[in-house]
C-alpha cells in the first residue's frame, strides 16, 4: 500500500486565469463550513488542481486563517484519493476551490467531514 498522500504544487490551483474561469463559469454548491466551486472538462492527461481560501472579512487574524486552511488543506490531502479515481477513469480535468465560509474556528474532525462530503458530491457529478 504505497498512496500518495502529498500535495504537490502542480495539484494547486495558482493561474489566474483558471481561477478566475473557476469564480466566474463553476458550478458552486455548500456543505457547512465550506461554499465550493468546481469546474470540469474532458482533457487528455487528467489532472486535479485545488484552491484554499479562508477570507480575510471572517477572520481578521492571519494566525487564525492559517489555522483553518492547514486543517483544509490536510482533510484534503488525505481523501483526495477518490477524486483523482473519478478524474482518471472519466479523463477529465478538474478546478476545485474550498472557501471557508463561518466565522466559526471548527475542530479538524468537522472540516475533514465536510470536505469528504463535498469530495463525493463532485464525484458524484462526474
């Protein structure tokens, strides 16, 4: 059992272009704490790249947003695995953005949860 459980920064969402297109034409959708954008299309060489956002007009200080975009970030980093199956077996490509959305500060357990929950819808969608 040999899983790649990094996030490389190929895997992250940083064109502002892409990111742009991905605010702009995405499918949205929520599941408490996070509203999620997505964007797919069909591709040669499928890849998944993710965006992680905590604004600024929730949490005023950067030590607290760091917080809740590490939490993100490793929830997302360990259950992406059913992500790059259904990106790989459907050959398309996929834009993801998580933005935390509550002025709340939730335990890793509640963040790691939700993003399970969105990983399957989007798979779902697929």
């Amino acid at each position: 059992m040999n899983k790649d459980y990094t996030l490389p920064k190929s895997e992250r969402l940083k064109s502002l272009t892409a990111v742009r297109r991905l605010f702009k034409d995405g499918a949205s959708g929520f599941v408490y704490p996070f509203r999620y954008m997505t964007i797919t299309e069909d591709s040669t060489t499928p890849s998944i790249e993710a965006l992680f956002s905590v604004p600024k007009r929730y949490h005023k200080r950067a030590n607290k947003r760091n917080t809740l975009r590490r939490r993100t970030k490793e929830a997302y980093r360990l259950n992406k695995e059913t992500l790059h199956k259904a990106a790989s077996s459907s050959g398309k490509s996929l834009d993801i953005a998580f933005v935390y959305s509550t002025k709340d500060i939730l335990p890793y357990k509640t963040i790691e949860h939700a993003v399970r929950r969105i990983l399957a819808e989007v798979v779902g969608h697929m």
